[in-house]
C-alpha cells in the first residue's frame, strides 16, 4: 500500500509542469513498443510515455508504423497496436501536437524487427522441362513463411528419380534414357520441423535415327501378323512415328505389305534374313533385317509307312507314323499309341509289329493313333499274313506240251494259283526263293525259230515286275547269296559245266571252278560264306558233294560215299546239307533224301523207297520239314512234304499230270522303311518354273557319262549330289565298266572311280577329281500325283548336250519285291538318259530315270526311281562311301 501511494505521489509530480503550460509549448513525446521484434505475423502493442500526455484534451498524437500505415488523431490513453506481415526493421514514428497550436509538434522514434515466420510454402520453376539428351536445366526455388516472406534459411535438397542428374544448386542434366518422367524432380525445404516438398515433370527427348531392329519372330504356317521395326538413338532410345517400309528378301519365306503385314508361307521352315524393313527420319534412312521360323500349323493329316504289306507269318516290320498340319508339314512331339487288330499279330510302343501265326488277310490290321495338345488322329493299315508257301513247276497247263507252268500254294498245299512269269519262255529247274522271300529268280529259256536263248530272271512272288539278269550266257541251276547281291551257277559257256558267280546286275563274272569236270547245283551256305556244290570227275565216276568258299577256294568233298548226290541245300542253320542221294541202281536208279553234317559226317537217309524217284529235295524255312517232288502215285510226279526225321509224309499235289521242283518259299520279311518313307499330302505353293527355266537353272549339274565295257562302250546321265564331285546314276550305267569319263554341259571332261553300288535299286555314286560344283536337291513323292508336269534331263542316244523332255506322270507304282515306288511317265526316255533326275517343276529331284526296265506288259515304258526309294537307300551307299 505505501509502493503504490509512492508512486501515485510520483506521477503527481511528473504531470505537474503540465498543468499550466501554454497550447505553443509540447511535451517531448515518448513511447515503448512490445515486442520491439520477432517473427512475422508480428503484432506490436505501443505504450505512448509521453510525460502528461493525457492532461490536456487538445494534444494528439500521430502515429506512423513504417510499413506505410498510420493512425491519426489518437489520444494519449488510446491502446496503440499494430501487426507486421513483411520482413524488415520498421521505424515508428510518434508526432505530438496541439490542435490548438499548429504548426508545431514534437516527434520521437522507434524501431521494430520483423523476421520471417514458420516455412509454409515454396516455389519451384520451372514445374515442367523437355530437354534433349545431356541438356541441362537450373532449376529454382524459393521458400515462404505464411505471409509471403521468404524463408532464406530453409534447407533445400534436390533429387532426380531416373531422368538424369541434378546438384545442390538445382542444376539438372538430363540422361540418356528418353522419355516422360512424371514428379522426376524433387525439391525438399526444410526448417525447423517444417519439411516441405514439390516436383517438376521431365520430358527428354531421344537423339537422332541411329539404328533400326527387327526382333526374329514364330509362326505358324500360312498364318500372319503385323510387324513393327524398332528403331532408336544411338543411346537406344525407341523413336516412334517414323516413316517405315517393308519388303521380303526371300520369297519363299512369305509374303508382306508394305505397311507390314506378314504372311507366312504354307511351308514351314527357318528363313535367315528374310525380311527388310527401312526406317527414315529426315534425311537418315536405316536397314534392318528380320528371321522369321515358321512352325507347323494345326494337326491334320496321320499317315502311316508302310502302307499295305504282305508278311509272313512271325516275320517283322517296323512301321513309322508321322503327323502333318493341312499343307504337309510334319509335326514333331506326337505321342503315338498303336495296337493290331486281333490275331493280325502284336507290336511295340515303338511300332515293331511281329505277325502272327495265323494267316489271313487283316484289313485294319495295324492302327495309330497320334496325340498332340488337343487334338487326336487315327489311322488304319491293312495287313496281309501270308501262309508258308510252295512254288513248283507243272505241267497240267497241257501235259503234251514240253512247257512247264509255274504254280504257288501254301505249304498244306491249298490255294493253288498259277504264276504268269515268262509269256514266251519255258521255265527250266528249280525256282529260286531270295532270303527276304519277296524275289524268284529262274531261268527262262525262250525258242525263236531255231534258235534257243537262255535268260535269268527274277520277279516278285506274285509274278510282277519281272527282270532280267542276263541273257545268253548258258545259266544254269541260279542261287541267290543270302544278301541278295549275287547268284551262283552252272555255266556251260565255255563248254565245261563250271561253277560262276556273277552281280545281281549281271556284271563281274567270276569262275570259282576251273576243273574240266562236271561241276553243277551250288547252293549259298546262309551266312554267304560257302557255296555247295556237285562235282563228278569223267563219265564213270559218280557225283558227290563238294564245299568251297565263296571265292572259289577251300575245295573240299563232304560225301565220299559211293551213290549219286545230287541238288546240296544247306540248313536255315548252315549245319547240315540236304540232298538227293540214288538208293537202288538196278534195274533202274531209285533215288531218295538224305541228310548229312556240312562236314559230311553223319549221313542218313530220310526217305525213299526202290522203284520210286524222290527228287528235288527242299528244307523249309524253319529246317523242320522237307518239300521234294516224288512219282510214288501212279507213276506221275506230285510234290510231297516229309518231316526231317522221315516222319509225316504228306501228299499236297494230286493231280494226273507232273507237279516238280518245288521251292519252299522263305517267308517274307518286312521292308525297310525309315520315318522319311511316310508319304504325306503336301499343299505349299512353291513357285514353278518353265522347262526352259528348270533347264538353264540345272543343267550344269547334270553330266554324261561314257564308260569302256570289256565288250564295247556304252552311255548314260548322272546328276551331282555333292559339291565335291559325288555323282549319282544308275547302277546298270556304270556296272562292269573298266573306264569311267564325266562330261559336264561346259564340255570339260574328268575321270571318275566308283564310290559305292546298290545293285539291288540300281543306284551307284561315282566321284570325279573337281570341287564347288553345283548340286541338285532329293525331294520326295509328297505331292507328287498323276497327271503332274515333269522333266527329264539327260544325254540320250549319242547327244553331247543336255536334252530336256517334259511330260507327265503317269501312274506311281510300287514294286514289293525290290521295295522299290517307281514313277512312270510319258516323258520322252531313251538309251542314255538312265540316271539322269527326273524333275518337279519346282526344280527338285523326285526321281532317277532308268531306261532299263524289262519285263511283261512295261516295255518301252518311261520309268523312275522314286525319290524316296533314292533317299532310303542313299544313306547306306555314302556310308559305304565314307562320305557323312
């Protein structure tokens, strides 16, 4: 209480001088400012501490905050506030007057700081940029209180997220990678507890046309789809809406607009740089190239190879099932699953069918079916099982005539039919079955006024396709070698009965024996690697049973026995021979079956009775049985079957007349096929040509081919197969030649060696000394239909150029015994053109031109091997070659 009496006494004190002074006389102006500084928004409160400011009604005051704000007219005890938004130091001007008195007054002065606030905002320029590669860009920003005032202490941090650099200055670089980057660059304010953000868009914009790819793509066949090029910088930068064009480098691989639309073509395959697409901008232009695979389209076709077969009972064949989409391709990954119709036989998984013990005639003996993804085809084949069967010759065509007729029945002797094997001739001896029980061989003995010309033949069992071996060279009592490659003989071409062995062409003549003596009936051991035969010295010695190798070495005699021995067979086992042996001489020679070791050990007879003639003594198959032809009955010769040990004789022919020499066939094995082998449709389109045009195009590979024969010369065509001078022709061209000359179409001339003979398919491959030679292309019968236009190139009848015929296929046939398909046509063909191609319109080989066909009913025929039969035995013959 005594404080504030104290200074209430004070101030009466103070205001005292004031009470009486004059309207011309003013205090000194005071005052006080709260706060005198600090952040913005900063409110400041004025306390006017002007002495005896409030004594006098006519004294106001005048202020003037600094920031262009005043207030006027206020009285000393009026509250004085203010508020500063801005940044800065601010003088407060305080003018005292009287209004009584003007024109005088009395003024002070303070100052209040304001600083700026709290960050609250900022800036950053610009907000969106589009620059090229490395350009650079400074960005800016500027960081505000609430009130507007820039935050100059505030941190600030840059970042860019992927389109180029930038430093703590905010200068930016923009990167290699064109492109829009939405936010890419970052700024970061920082004050105090504040943290604030904000984000620029980056366009960068790619270099220049540098480069143009063309990614590879797949496809199914005749399907399509539009391509687009991809064209970028030299940073790899993609530039699109370029000016693009598009072309097919490769024809076969398709077809495309120009805008890029791509069709694939119906055949598929892989096609390197096919496709070009250019790409311009300005005044660059640049290339790309494009591969393209083209896959199979949709499963749709099953086919199985081989087709329709006759087989013998438990034999083998292998069978291939191959899958194509609707224009021919062949599809791989098929899951196939195959099973026999009942009794037909059994097959693996893999396709391996034995057949059965049951003979029939199975029409879907073999089925396939083929699965992939979705989808599922089937196929059915038929099978013929064939009984074990007899050919013997006969005489009930017309018993007066000398001329005996071929006839076939199975080996219980049912289902008799006759064989039409020669039209003209007289069938001598026994008939030859060929290991693979497809082929005879025989001899054929044809009249012609008054001379007799001998010729060997062989034909499918059924009689068909009938050919000749030779001719004229006194063959007698033939046997196959168990391959099929060459026969053994009796010749009497010298005058002496000698034992030969000749090629199953005909060629390469060897003597084995070369005694003066009677020599006859040989007979291959089953491993090829003996020959059987008879031997009688002079007119009174009997003939016995000699061995020798198949060279004509190792003579050794296996039955010295005193008694006629006639017709050895060796043993499907090679260790015994069967034989006809004489069991009485008087009053007439009997003769009878016996058995002995291939050693000549242990000899027994089998059967056989005096009086009677058992001849012609044959081993089935198995070696259980023997088929031989006997006049037991009625003093007329019929065929019978006996078991090895002389048991179960059985009488299969009963007729009045002569049944004789019989054969017991060797059951047929199966064909070789490969999966090549399985003929499909084929649809693809591929361009043709003129014969002009296919003639221009081919005929430096084609050359002719001239050969010294050791009885005069002879001609034919070959083709190039290899660039390396591999040539392929026929067998019968080349087949006993000393020489060999190759012409080729440009005239020059080389000397060829023989690499490798399938005398069987009459192929060869000879080789001449000359490398980068043009080559013409295998194709195959898929497609291949009657009717279709072909075109023979050879050197026929004596010409030194290359002759083109054109024609057309006339039938495509399929020769079972050689298992070979031959294509006919009315083509033009003559001495000369054998081995020359036979030509597609597409420029493929599908054929090798024979001109030697012999046989009933296809004389003066055009025909070809098949390009099939060309490719599954090819490999073997290059093998033989040692070319890979």
């Amino acid at each position: 209480m005594k404080k504030i009496v104290l200074v209430l006494l004070a101030l009466i004190i103070l205001t005292v001088p004031l009470i009486g002074t004059s309207c011309d006389k003013l205090p000194q102006v005071t005052f006080e400012a709260n706060p005198n500084s600090g952040n913005a928004l900063l409110k400041v409160v004025f306390n006017n501490t002007t002495p005896d400011g409030g004594k006098n009604s006519s004294v106001v005051y005048d202020w003037d905050f600094g920031d262009g704000q005043t207030k006027t007219g206020a009285s000393f005890s009026e509250v004085i506030s203010h508020e500063y938004s801005k940044v800065g130091t601010y003088t407060i001007t305080l003018i005292c007057y009287n209004t009584k008195a003007p024109g005088k007054s009395t003024t002070t002065t303070r100052t209040v700081t304001v600083t700026h606030g709290a960050l609250d905002t900022f800036t950053l320029t610009p907000e969106t940029v589009e620059l090229s590669i490395g350009q650079t860009q400074t960005f800016k920003t500027e960081a505000f209180d609430s009130s507007g005032n820039q935050v100059t202490d505030a941190v600030i941090s840059w970042q860019s997220t992927g389109a180029g650099t930038i430093t703590e200055s905010g200068l930016f670089t923009a990167g290699n990678i064109a492109g829009i980057y939405s936010k890419d660059i970052t700024v970061t304010a920082e004050l105090d507890a504040s943290k604030l953000n904000k984000s620029a868009d980056v366009v960068i914009k790619p270099d220049p046309l540098e480069t143009t790819t063309l990614e590879s793509f797949t496809i199914n066949a005749g399907g399509n789809i539009q391509l687009a090029a991809v064209a970028k910088d030299k940073h790899g930068n993609v530039l699109k809406g370029l000016e693009t064009t598009w072309s097919m480098d490769n024809t076969s691989a398709g077809a495309i607009t120009a805008g890029g639309l791509y069709t694939a073509p119906k055949k598929a395959g892989s096609f390197i740089g096919a496709i070009k697409v250019t790409v311009k901008q300005g005044d660059k232009i640049v290339e790309a190239i494009g591969n393209v695979t083209v896959n199979p389209g949709k499963m749709t076709q099953l086919e199985i190879a081989p087709g329709t077969i006759n087989i013998g009972m438990r034999m083998t064949q292998q069978y291939y099932a191959v899958c194509a989409d609707e224009y021919g391709n062949r599809i791989s990954g098929v899951s196939y699953i195959w099973s026999t119709e009942n009794n037909a036989g059994q097959i693996t998984p893999n396709g391996l069918f034995t057949a059965s013990a049951i003979p029939g005639n199975y029409q879907n003996g073999i089925t396939v079916e083929g699965t992939k993804g979705d989808v599922t085809l089937k196929k059915n084949i038929r099978v013929n099982v064939e009984n074990d069967r007899i050919v013997f010759l006969s005489s009930r065509n017309d018993p007066d005539d000398e001329d005996y007729i071929v006839y076939i029945m199975d080996a219980d002797g049912s289902n008799e039919e006759k064989l039409n094997l020669s039209a003209a001739g007289t069938i001598l001896d026994r008939i030859v079955s060929s290991a693979d029980g497809q082929r005879l061989l025989y001899i054929d003995v044809v009249v012609s006024g008054s001379e007799m010309t001998d010729y060997t033949r062989i034909s499918n069992t059924d009689g068909s396709w009938v050919s000749t071996v030779s001719s004229g060279g006194e063959v007698f009592e033939p046997s196959l070698s168990p391959d099929g490659e060459k026969l053994v003989y009796q010749s009497w071409a010298e005058d002496d009965a000698e034992i030969c062995v000749m090629d199953i062409d005909g060629a390469n003549i060897v003597k084995l024996t070369n005694d003066q003596d009677y020599d006859d009936y040989p007979d291959w051991s089953p491993d090829g690697r003996k020959i059987a035969y008879v031997h009688q010295v002079g007119d009174n010695d009997l003939p016995k049973i000699y061995i020798m190798n198949a060279d004509g070495s190792g003579k050794q005699l296996v039955s010295p026995d005193i008694s006629y021995n006639l017709f050895p067979q060796w043993s499907p086992d090679g260790k015994e021979i069967l034989f006809q042996t004489s069991l009485f001489f008087l009053p007439n020679i009997s003769w009878g079956i016996a058995i002995m070791n291939s050693d000549g050990t242990n000899k027994r007879n089998i059967y056989g009775e005096n009086g009677f003639s058992c001849q012609y003594p044959r081993w089935s198959p198995d070696g259980s049985k023997i088929v031989f032809a006997s006049n037991e009955n009625d003093g007329q010769y019929d065929i019978y079957t006996v078991d090895k040990d002389g048991t179960n004789l059985t009488r299969l022919t009963t007729h009045e007349h002569i049944d004789y020499s019989p054969t017991w066939l060797n059951p047929k094995k199966g064909v070789e096929v490969k999966e090549t082998s399985v003929n499909i449709h084929e649809d693809f389109d591929e361009p043709s040509m003129t014969a002009q045009e296919l003639s221009t195009q081919v005929k430096q590979s084609v050359v002719r081919i001239e050969v010294t024969l050791p009885d005069g010369t002879a001609s034919g065509t070959g083709f190039v197969i290899r660039q390396n001078g591999v040539i392929l022709t026929n067998n019968h061209v080349i087949s006993d030649a000393e020489t060999i000359k190759v012409y080729f179409n440009d005239g020059i001339e080389s000397t060829a060696t023989v690499l490798a003979r399938d005398m069987l398919h009459d192929m060869a491959l000879i080789k001449v000394d000359k490398t980068g030679l043009p080559t013409l292309e295998l194709s195959s019968l898929c497609g291949v239909e009657s009717g279709q236009q072909v075109v023979v190139l050879g050197y026929p009848l004596g010409n030194q150029n290359v002759s083109v015929t054109s024609g057309l296929v006339s039938s495509i046939e399929f020769d079972e015994g050689r298992n070979t398909t031959w294509i006919q046509t009315d083509s033009a063909i003559n001495p000369g053109n054998s081995g020359g191609p036979l030509m597609n319109m597409h420029g493929k080989v599908i054929g090798i031109v024979t001109a030697k066909i012999f046989g009933v009913g296809i004389e003066g025929m055009g025909y070809a091997i098949a390009a099939d039969t060309v490719s599954l035995y090819l490999a073997a013959l290059l093998r033989e070659a040692g070319i890979s």
